[in-house]
C-alpha cells in the first residue's frame, strides 16, 4: 500500500505534467490562429487555379505539356504528408494507417513515395517502400519555397515518365476539432466535364497555349503542394490542442482523486494512532 509521502510525490508529478500540457496547449493554440489565417487565405487561390486549369485542358486539344499527358496508371508515387512531432492525438496515426491501405491498395503496381514529416518518414524508413525523398522540420518554419523543392521534384518525376500519377494523403483542416483525412490526385489534371447537353467554347488566346500551360501547370503543382502542407500544419495544431486540452482535464481529475486518496490514507492512519493512545490508555 502507498505511504502519504508516495501519495504525495505522485500528486507533485501530475501538477507538473499538468502544467507541461497547459503551456503546449496554449502555445499550440497561439500558433493555430495564424496558421488557419494563411490556410484561409490559400484556399480560394488554390480552388480558382484547379477550376482555371481544368477548364483548359477541356477546352484545348493540345496536350503537348508533359504535365497534361494521361497514361495507363502503372507507377504511382504516393506523397504522404504527416507532423513532425508527436501529443497530437490520432493525428499521425491516422494517417500512416491511410498510407498502409493505399500501399495495400496498389500492391500490383510500383509505388513510390515522397514523406514530408518526420513522423511518416520514420515509420516508412524501415518498411520496403520505395522512399525518393524525405523532408522532415519543415513545418516549425513553413515557407512556400518548400512548396516549390517538393513541387520541383514531382514535375521532374512526372515528366521524364518515372511516376504516371502523383496522389496526396494529408489533413485537410475544417474546424478546430475536426479535421478531415484527404486523398486526391493532383496529376494528372482531369479536365472540367461539360453537363448534360452543354458545349464547351473554346477561348481566343492571346499567347500559345503550350505556352500558357508552360507557365500555369507548374505554378499549379507549386499551389497545391503548398496549400496541403498548410493544411497539414493547421490540422496537426489543432489537433495538439485538443489532445492537450483533455490531457490538462484528466490530470485535473487525477489530482482529484489522488488528493481524496490521500485524505482517506491519512484520516486512517490518524484514526489508528488515536485508537492505540486509547487502547494503551485503557491497559493501564
């Protein structure tokens, strides 16, 4: 049975470990204020360039950009994007477990994968996957610069053939608690379909339109390669702050218990003494 000094030395490690889940839940929600401004920001630039580029490549016939060539799907290269830390709940987890399924998905086919995070990166690291490149400590200072590193690395991939289809696995922030796991293809485009009985009319192009999608596809991936890592971030704020918040309440409770425990040990321990001084007492 515990003495009243181990009561209360556990009492003394949850205080602590409280306090240590406060501040990380404050911090994170300081840090989420800003990172949901830029993801908010970010949205509507990146939806207007996916409805502009779609509604190019269905209006033109020409498919002389790499970046625009369909071919049968034989390669894939999976970009997974996770945190770089952990205390964030089933942030990472849920994730690398959406990963596995797509690896199992595609088990006939060669999968390639791009880890953006150190936590995917660790996991996959020591599992056969064919891992081209890792970027891990991006996130304490996210820049669109690295955006464009990664951005560069897929148009590369993608042009020379080595990959047929690029798809993401990442966070997509909704609210502060919730956060949604997304899974699209970012290449290759796939083209506006016109409704039932509407013709698309072509536009007059003041510039060629190789030209054109020289200039947009790649601004394109750079984009939405951008706006996924921002998602990302924000997400895996969010949801550090939520697994902080419930761990700040259960080391309240345990507090509580503990403390109650050691009222009951030391009232009984007081009852015992008095009840010998008594019995002695009495003996004489």
């Amino acid at each position: 049975m515990p003495t009243l000094l181990d009561i209360r030395r556990r009492i003394r490690s949850v205080k602590s470990t409280q306090q240590i889940t406060r501040a990380m839940k404050m911090v994170a929600a300081a840090r989420l204020r800003r990172a949901q401004e830029r993801v908010f920001n970010a949205r509507p630039y990146a939806n207007q360039m996916r409805t502009l580029l779609s509604s190019l490549a269905a209006r033109t016939e020409q498919r002389s950009h790499p970046l625009l060539a369909v071919r049968p799907v034989e390669k894939l290269l999976l970009v997974l994007v996770t945190g770089d830390k952990g205390l964030c709940g089933a942030f990472n987890a849920n994730l690398i477990r959406a990963a596995q399924g797509y690896l199992e998905e595609h088990r006939d086919r060669k999968v390639s994968m791009i880890a953006v995070g150190r936590k995917g990166r660790d996991f996959f690291r020591r599992r056969p996957v064919g891992m081209i490149a890792e970027y891990a400590g991006i996130f304490s200072r996210l820049e669109f610069t690295h955006a464009q590193e990664i951005a560069q690395q897929i148009i590369a991939l993608y042009s020379r053939e080595a990959v047929d289809a690029v798809d993401f696995i990442y966070n997509e922030s909704k609210t502060v608690l919730t956060q949604r796991l997304t899974r699209e293809r970012y290449l290759p485009i796939k083209p506006i379909e016109p409704a039932k009985g509407e013709a698309l009319v072509d536009y007059i192009y003041e510039e060629p339109a190789d030209k054109i999608f020289g200039v947009l596809l790649p601004r394109y991936v750079e984009v939405e390669v951008y706006r996924a890592l921002l998602e990302s971030g924000a997400s895996e704020l969010a949801a550090r702050m939520t697994a902080m918040d419930a761990a700040t309440s259960n080391a309240a409770e345990m507090i509580d218990s503990l403390t109650l425990h050691l009222n009951r040990v030391r009232q009984a321990a007081i009852t015992r003494e008095i009840i010998e001084v008594v019995s002695g007492a009495a003996a004489l």
